[in-house]
C-alpha cells in the first residue's frame, strides 16, 4: 500500500455520474489513509442525507439464510438449486422504535421451504409501504430464483403462486425481455441494497478493504458513541424496550475484551451446546457455534441429512434463529449510524 500510487489505480479517479464513490475513489482512499496514517472515517453526509429523505416509514430490513447443495434435498430438485429456509425481519417506525418483527424457518426434514418461505415473506411485508432493506445482492438473487420456481409450480399444488410471482416482482430488480432485449425492471418497491450504500457512501479502513456486514458493523460500532450508549443498556429482549423474538430480557450487545476493545456482535452469540457436559457433545454431530452463513447452512444440511436428537434439533434452531436476528438487527445499528451521523 506504501508504494500505490494513483496511475496504478487508473489515469481519472472520478466519481460515479451521480456523484458517488467510483471503485477507483474508494481504491485511492483506501491508499491515502495507510499512506497519511489517517484513521478516520469518509462519509458523503450529503448524498446520504438526500437518499435517505426518500425512504418511507416503516423501514424493513431482511436477511435471509439459504442453502445450494449438490445433491438435491427433495425430489425433483435440480443439483444447486436453491433452498430458502429461513429469514428474518426487523422493523424500525418513525419514532425511532424498534422491533425484531417476525421470522421464518423450516425445520422439517424433507420438506421443501421455498413456497411457504416466500408466502411467509409476503405476509411480513404486505401489511404497508415501507421501505425494504437488504444487504448485498443475495436477497433479491434468491426471489428471482423463487419467481423461477414458481413458474414451473403446479397451481393445484401452488394455487396463490400467481399473486406470490406478483409480490416478487414488486419487491426486486429482475430482467426481462422487452422489445427482444433484456432489459432490467426495477419493482415499485424495490429493496434498497445498503451494500450498495456502502460503496456510494461510506469507507472506514476499519473495515480492512470489507464490505461484508461482518466488517462494515465491528467498524460502526467503534465509531458510534450513540449506538454504544444505546446498546450497552440492556434494552435489547423478548419484553424489553426493543422487542426480540429470540433473545432474553436485558440482553447487552456492546461489550468489550480484556483490552477494551468493543467486541463484534457475532462473537456474543452464544455457544448453543454450552451448557452441556463434555460426555454429552461427544454424541453430538452439529458445530456448537452458529455465527456465519456458511456454519448455518451446514447446519441446516445436517437437518436434512442425518438423524439427530430432538434435543439436538432444538439447540441448532434456536442457534440458527437467534443468528439470522442478529444479521437484521446488524443492518439497523449501521442505519442508526448512519442517521446519526447525518443528521448532527
């Protein structure tokens, strides 16, 4: 990084048309602040500020958990084909309230997801105009594979599959032949990507180049004196100030290391076997830890794919559970950031 200069990054580093961080601008910041020692955060408070002036009230922010496997879980099923198996949902109203408002998984073996998960969805997000949020586009990528599904569903198995592929269609972007071209179509309601605010927005070297929600929040929580102040009291729960779905009352999510450093939300995330001798995990299959994508969906497999204990089921439901919140709930301290940040 030392030695970068900027006609290694190009001959014009200039902003997108509408005035954005260009990749090339995000690049040359990214060099700048190692070269300048330079810690601090880049924010565009004015292009946020004017986005987010268009969202409607109340805010939505999803995340869904899915799986593609090689060897299909259901008959019929296509190798890689995807499976949806569970969402999340947090709500965030005018006044600032917030409330981890509903959820989805599948948990049976041998059934598949994808219809009732959709349907499920469509129900959450139906009850007004609220502005959806998603992160990254893995979101919208799984409902055009669904709207795929749905096409080739037998209506007398599916009867709502039309008003379902409708749903889809106004929450996404997708492409569509128009004129003998492929031309993409934005819904009335499409998702909003805060990736892709990310990028337009925001760079922290904190985040070490990453614009994974996995790096993006260990980096706000460091910066935001609001949201450590909000969050270090235990209002976080099933009847607390913030309603959960799946976390005890006066569950605290900033907390720090021996160093004082905050630690990243997803390191709290409780082991779901802790409380288990050793004699007992040694029959266990299942991984104790649930904190990524990639341990939730190999959770899941292990669901469909093996005979496990009730007891087993229930500890890695909970665990999956209480993961995918805090993916949503993640997405809305970035947001509280953000707004916070703007509106000083």
């Amino acid at each position: 990084m030392e030695n970068v200069q900027q006609k290694h990054i190009g001959d014009k580093i200039e902003p997108k048309a509408n005035g954005s961080l260009s990749s090339q601008e995000r690049q040359w910041l990214q060099v700048e602040k190692v070269q300048n020692s330079d810690d601090s955060f880049h924010l565009d408070t004015e292009r946020m500020r004017a986005e987010m002036a268009t969202f409607n009230y109340p805010l939505h922010f999803i995340d869904f958990e899915t799986s593609m496997v090689a060897i299909p879980f259901y008959e019929g099923q296509r190798p890689y084909e995807q499976v949806a198996f569970q969402f999340s949902h947090h709500i965030m109203n005018a006044n600032g309230s917030i409330e981890h408002k509903g959820e989805f998984i599948e948990t049976g073996k041998g059934v598949f997801p994808n219809f009732s998960f959709i349907r499920a969805l469509k129900n959450e997000l139906s009850e007004d105009n609220g502005t959806i949020f998603r992160f990254a586009a893995h979101e919208n990528t799984v409902l055009n594979q669904i709207y795929a599904q749905l096409l080739e569903a037998d209506a007398a198995l599916v009867p709502d599959k039309e008003s379902l592929m409708e749903f889809i269609h106004t929450i996404t972007n997708h492409k569509r032949k128009i004129d003998g071209k492929k031309r993409k179509i934005a819904g009335e309601r499409d998702m909003v990507d805060m990736n892709r605010m990310v990028k337009d927005y925001f760079y922290d070297p904190r985040t070490k180049g990453s614009n994974s929600i996995k790096a993006v929040l260990p980096a706000v929580l460091s910066r935001s004196a609001f949201v450590q102040n909000k969050y270090a009291q235990p209002i976080y729960g099933k009847t607390s100030q913030i309603k959960s779905l799946n976390f005890e009352d006066g569950w605290i999510w900033i907390q720090h290391d021996a160093s004082g450093e905050i630690l990243s939300p997803y390191a709290l995330l409780p082991s779901i076997f802790e409380d288990l001798s050793e004699d007992q995990k040694e029959n266990l299959i299942t991984n104790g830890s649930i904190a990524d994508g990639g341990a939730a969906m190999t959770a899941f497999a292990k669901m469909q794919f093996t005979d496990i204990t009730k007891m087993e089921r229930k500890r890695v439901v909970e665990g999956l559970l209480k993961y995918c919140e805090l993916d949503t709930l993640a997405m809305v301290m970035i947001y509280e950031f953000w707004m916070d940040e703007v509106n000083r």
